[in-house]
C-alpha cells in the first residue's frame, strides 16, 4: 500500500514525488517509458549533446521552479543567463522591446501603431488590476478595431504562437497580462473596487524600465540535468517500463491503479500524463470526460543544426517572423555541447493542427536558408523532432480542469492544468497548486 502512486515521469510527475516524498509520504512513480524526464531528455549524436526541443527556463528568479529548487533539491542545476532576445525580420534584427519606454522606440513597428499599442496595453492592464476577467477575449479581438499595419499583425501573431502555441485569434490577453503581473512582486488590488495607487505606480515603473530577460537562463549541460538532479533528490520508489491500464475506483475513490505487469494499491493517485487521454484509463463523469477531451495539445518541429562556423555572435535567442521560428543557439551557454569550433543551434518551429511531416520540414529548412543563404554548405549535423512541449495550449474558450477531479484521492498534475507561462515553469505551477490541495 503507497500513499501516493505517480502516473508518469515527467518533470511534473517527479516534481509531485519528490515534495510528496519530501514531505514523508511513501510514494511509486509509474513510468510506460524506458527512461524517465518524458519531454526533458539530452543525449549526444555525433558529438553533439541536443535537448528535445530548444528551452530556455523562465522566472528563475523567484519563481515556482526556483521555490522547489531552494525546498526540496538535495541537487541544484546550474543555470547560464540567457541574455537577449532579438527579432528578426528578414535581414534584419532587433532588440526585443521588454518595457514600454523601449517599445515606444521599437522601430520594427510603425510609430502610429506603436501609440496604440501602448495606450492599449496600459489601459488593459488597468482594467486587469481593478479584476476584469480577460481570459476568453483573444489578442485579435483585442487589436482588430485599431487599423494596425499588416508588420505589427505579423508580428502579434508570431508572440502568440510562441507564447501560447495559437495564433492572435484564439490566443488570450490573459497569457501576456499573467507576464505583467510576475515583474512585480506586489499584487496591487486591494478590493474589488479598488487598487492601491502606489502598488499600480509600481507595476506600471516595472513595465516603464524592465530591462530584458534578467530571470532567464539554460540548464548547463543540457535540459536533462534537472531531471538528474531531481531524481539525485527525491526518495520514492520509480519502475520504468510499466504502462497503466487502469486506474482503479470504488464508489468514487481511488484504491490505486493497474499496469500491464500488476495491481499496485494507493491512498492517492497523481495523473502527469495528458489530461485528455485520462478518459482512457479511468471511469469519470461524462463532463467532464468532454471537458478533458477538448483539450488542445501544442505541436512543435525542431531542427537541431551543428555548424561549420558561428552564425549566431550574441547570447540570447531569436524570434523569427518569417519564417515564424525561434532559434536557440545553445553552444553559446554551454560550448561542451557541440565538438571544437562548432555551433549547435534549435530551430523550432509550430506546427498546424493538420500538416505533412515532409511538407513541414522541407518550408522550415528553406525558411532558415532564406534567412541565411548559403548555410547548407556550412552544416556538420542536422536532427529532426517533434515533440508536444505543452499538453494544452492556453487559448480562449479552453478551460483548464485543474488538479482536482471529481474522483477523490484522484489529481491532475501537469501543462494541460493550469494557466500560467509555459514549459517547465507551468510545470512547476501546476506541482505547488497541487500540494495546496493534498498536502
């Protein structure tokens, strides 16, 4: 008998075992793969050492990785500052405009529609502070009446995919205002009907003179190294290579699960895997069965590429409008990463609800040789992946179901639970809002 069984090993399946463990709970992870880390994997071809996908952690600062960091490793990964981020535009790069004293001088932008930009963007969070809800309005619905040229559209656009896996028209204001409010500790409202002014002077001084992306940083040695020290950490019980079939319930609670192997009783059951595809494995109300099933995934196409020679001089990464792409040139963090005099850089891209795999691959390598003609004679390496970095994207009209479901004993972990940033940092939210329900 467990208190708790884990389903999945992925970052935040082991987060969950690792405070649960921590906290003195007998706790078995369950994982249907060889290896654990599910997306967060690092392993060398040819000599160089590639992620699944490019990553860049976010709100390392004070943020929920960092919480777990600082409570519950034995081990702590070691984190290189990203730097910059730029925009390209064809032949062009710019710094990317963090406040909104260098977004008025955001040159990519025509000057009349950087006004509105910014009128709208310190109306909006205004109106966020004092508790309107903006999370089923769409960034298109948000600028569409504003007659903004066809460059500032492209370029909303590109944020949005990047940001929550959609485009404009079903990406919702609410991501790039949940942005806003982490640069400010303070939380400003002081009641429903009205905010404290030296707390909103404050968040709007942050927004005036944020600097850059001081709260970011790639995980020395490759994504990997966090699932490694968080394995090195937690004491709980893992079987790799055991798929569960079934969770088990009675009279609505869970008494614990059943793999392809055994039946292993449990207090408590953590699911980290897709929240859509727990229908699959356990008998749920039929609403909620819908609600899960309607949960959109985010599909993405990476491109590994070592290179004869440096491409990419500065630290920091780049947001490509066409082709939509963002391109991490992680050699520059960690040189051990690729052979002597080589740059190992990810090119990752967003792939369409419906696409050709081929057809995908052939318009990401052509966009990358029209951004730099003539880079297919300087390539040692190429690799492809697709991957589902986040299990829901954060769109309008998608309800995220949270940890609880209406199985007791029975949780949700994960990207698909909860809104809040993206990747590993979403995890990392999605762990701590668990424990304050089961902890």
């Amino acid at each position: 008998m467990y208190d708790v069984i884990v389903i999945g090993a992925g970052v935040s399946g082991l987060l969950s075992a690792l405070v649960l463990s921590k906290n003195g709970k007998k706790v078995l992870v369950l994982e249907k793969e060889r290896e654990v880390g599910g997306i967060c994997q690092s392993y060398k071809i040819d000599g160089y050492t590639i992620d699944n996908g490019p990553h860049i952690i976010t709100r390392l600062e004070n943020g929920p990785l960092r919480k777990l960091i600082t409570q519950y490793f034995d081990v702590s990964p070691d984190f290189i500052y990203h730097g910059e981020y730029y925009v390209r535009d064809k032949d062009k790069l710019y710094s990317f405009p963090w406040s909104l004293k260098s977004f008025s001088t955001f040159s990519l932008i025509p000057r009349k529609d950087r006004a509105f930009l910014l009128q709208i963007l310190v109306s909006t969070y205004g109106r966020r502070l004092i508790g309107e809800n903006f999370s089923n309005i769409s960034v298109h619905d948000l600028l569409k009446k504003r007659n903004l040229n066809k460059t500032t559209m492209r370029f909303a656009d590109t944020l949005c995919y990047f940001m929550t896996g959609v485009d404009s028209k079903k990406a919702s204001v609410a991501r790039f205002l949940d942005s806003l409010d982490y640069k400010s500790k303070s939380k400003g409202i002081i009641s429903v009907h009205g905010v404290d002014p030296q707390a909103y002077l404050s968040k709007l001084i942050k927004m005036l003179t944020k600097k850059g992306a001081e709260d970011q940083g790639y995980p020395k040695g490759g994504i990997r190294t966090i699932i490694d020290c968080m394995v090195q950490s937690l004491d709980a019980e893992i079987i790799t290579e055991e798929g569960v079939k079934e969770i088990l319930i009675e009279n609505n609670r869970v008494i614990g699960v059943k793999s392809q192997n055994g039946v292993y009783k449990g207090k408590t059951v953590i699911y980290s895997g897709y929240a859509s595809e727990l229908p699959d494995i356990a008998d749920l109300p039929e609403n909620y069965k819908e609600e899960l099933r309607r949960l959109e995934k985010v599909h993405t196409l990476t491109l590994w590429m070592g290179l004869k020679r440096k491409y990419f001089d500065k630290m920091g990464s780049e947001i490509w409008i066409e082709p939509r792409c963002w391109a991490v040139p992680v050699s520059n963090y960690d040189p051990d990463l690729a052979p002597k005099g080589r740059q190992l850089v990810g090119f990752g891209f967003i792939l369409p609800k419906e696409y050709n795999l081929e057809e995908e691959k052939k318009k990401a390598f052509d966009g990358i040789k029209k951004i730099f003609p003539g880079i297919e004679k300087d390539v040692d390496f190429m690799y492809w992946q697709v991957l589902v970095p986040e299990k829901a994207a954060w769109s309008i009209n998608q309800k995220m179901p949270g940890n609880v479901t209406p199985v007791s004993g029975l949780y949700l972990v994960g990207t698909d639970t909860t809104e809040k940033s993206m990747g590993i940092t979403r995890a990392s939210y999605s762990v701590l809002n668990l424990m304050k329900e089961i902890l």
